[in-house]
C-alpha cells in the first residue's frame, strides 16, 4: 500500500537450519521495502542486518525496560530462611536452557547443602526436570512452581537470593532485568544481547557450558549474603524507564515521517534487487495487491470510509471537556461471571 512502517524485532534467528533459512529469506523480502527497523540490543540489529540485509543505517537500538514501581525488592520475603535460594523463572522449552539447568542443579545442591532452588514457569521441557528430581531425589531441595501469572513473579524473585538463567539464545532478557530491579544477583550465559543489558557488578557471565556455568553460580553463592538489594533496584530505576522507551520509539516514528515515500518505480526498483527469481516474483505480489487495491477503491470509495483525524494534544490539554466525555463504564447489570 506504499505505506510507512517500522518492523520491531526482539527475537534472534540462525543461518544453519532450513526453518531460519526460509525465514530469513522472508525477511529479506518483507523488509526491503521497510522505513525503520527497530531492535532490543545491538546483538539483536547485527543478526537483523546480517538475516535480512537491512542497511544498518535504518536499524534503531532500543532496548527494553521494567517497571520500577512493581519489581521492588523485599528480602523479608525469602523462603525458605537460612538458606541461599536460587531462581529460575522462565518458559521450560530447550531454547531457554533446560537441559543446561539439568546438568547444573544436581552439582550445585551436592556441593552446597544450604542451597535451595526455585523454579517458576512450565513447557514441555517440564518432564525433565521432573526425572531430573527423582533421579537425585532432591524434592525437598527443589521447588517447581509451574506456571506463574505475571503479577506473582515478583513475590517469587524476592525469595531468592540469586536468579539464574541459561538462555541458549536471547535477544535481550527481561527476566534479568527484573529479576536485579528485585535486589538478586544474576548469574546468566553470555549469549545474544544478554551482556548488554547489566552492569558487570550485578551479573556474572559464563558461556552456555555446565562448568563455568557452576564456577559463575559458585562466585554469586560466595557473595550472596552482601547483595545491595537497595542500591541495585536504584541503579535499574535510573537505568530502565519506559518513558524513555517511548519517547525513542516516538522520535524514530518522527524521522519516518519526515522521510520522502517511495514511489511504485522506486519500489519495483528496490524488489528487483532482490534476486532474479525471487525479485521478479516480489515485483509480481506488489503489482498483483496494486490491482486489489484499485478494485477496492472501486467497491468501497475513500470517501465512503472514517478518516482518522489529526488529534491536537495540546489543545485536549488545555480544554479536556470540548472533546467530550470519554470515561470509560461498565455495565454491572450485564456483566457475566
């Protein structure tokens, strides 16, 4: 439709296998004709420049954030006492690390008998740590939560003392963040964007490998009991703002708009650099939805359509009454339970 947009990617993809292969060709052929591109970490805009081509230039950096206020620290709520307790929250998939976690745990609890583990979230890779247990009958040393709703995760992070993640991928990791904005110290593989989202005195890095994993895992045990839960939670609130977030996201839509459209040459110029197979059949889609999008026009006229009008914030501001009432209400009589 010749339209301005920005892609926002936060995932990161491989070039080895098929599945990758295919969707990086998708990519390369969806983006080509893309504004902006905007991205969580600098690990993330070098996969998506390299998977799609897209000129570097046109790639935003804009990480995450956490909200302060909800993921405050409480070391009160540690449970059990008297014990080092290490948190895993995260989807139990392969991609996260399970099998990695299996190979870790038993080590740790066999070395260390004042350790505890808590694990939140559920996966098909659940089962594996179901037999991991029994194998090394450690049920009274390990807690699996199952799924965890969003607003439970932060009473779940101020148990622990330490929060570790074995991602074998990651664009960014939220969960880290959130995790240091409750006072733990962070043991995480050093994969993806993951070295760019903490300061190198609130996390310990390790490769995605089961001993310097351990090694990582025992420094933070060595240093538990000296968290600055406080000075942590500070640093991230002054770090991580949303505000901040959307104010760089508004300013990239701003320099989209200011940008010259492409015109339906420039266009067919642009999709057959493509390939010459995969440029023509891009040059035909564009021209095949041109058709569709005249037929439209046919059947249902612009004129017959509600326009979205420019809305002046400034003056709603000013006189919030002349736009009139826009509260929102419920009708209890015809709520269903």
């Amino acid at each position: 439709m010749g339209l301005r947009c920005v892609f926002t990617d936060h995932s990161l993809f491989g070039f080895s296998d098929i599945a990758s292969f295919l969707m990086n060709k998708v990519m390369k052929w969806v983006l080509s004709l893309n504004y902006a591109c905007i991205c969580v970490s600098h690990a993330n805009k070098d996969n998506l420049t390299l998977r799609a081509a897209v000129d570097p230039r046109k790639i935003y950096v804009i990480p995450n954030s956490v909200d302060t206020q909800k993921f405050t620290p409480n070391p009160g709520l540690r449970y059990p006492v008297n014990m080092i307790n290490i948190v895993v929250i995260c989807r139990l998939t392969y991609r996260k690390g399970v099998d990695l976690l299996v190979d870790v745990i038993p080590v740790i609890l066999r070395k260390y008998s004042n350790v505890h583990i808590i694990i939140g979230g559920d996966g098909p890779k659940k089962i594996v740590l179901q037999e991991m247990i029994e194998k090394y009958n450690i049920a009274d040393r390990v807690e699996l939560l199952g799924a965890l709703h969003h607003s439970e995760v932060r009473n779940v992070l101020c148990r622990g003392h330490i929060f570790l993640n074995t991602s074998l991928t990651e664009a960014f990791c939220i969960a880290i963040l959130e995790a240091a904005s409750c006072g733990l110290l962070c043991v995480s593989t050093n994969v993806g964007g993951v070295p760019e989202v903490l300061p190198p005195d609130m996390i310990y890095l390790s490769p995605a490998k089961p001993e310097p994993l351990i090694e990582k895992l025992e420094l933070a045990i060595k240093h538990s009991k000296n968290i600055p839960c406080t000075k942590m939670h500070e640093t991230i609130k002054s770090l991580y703002s949303w505000q901040n977030v959307a104010e760089r996201a508004e300013n990239v839509y701003f320099k989209v708009l200011e940008a010259p459209r492409l015109t339906l040459v420039n266009r067919l110029k642009i999709t057959m650099t493509l390939g010459p197979i995969s440029g023509l059949l891009a040059c035909f889609y564009l021209l095949m939805h041109l058709w569709i999008l005249i037929a439209c026009e046919v059947i249902w006229p612009k004129e017959s359509i509600d326009i979205a009008e420019e809305f002046n914030f400034e003056e709603y501001q000013a006189n919030p009454e002349k736009f009139g009432d826009h509260l929102f209400r419920v009708d209890e009589t015809k709520a269903v339970a």
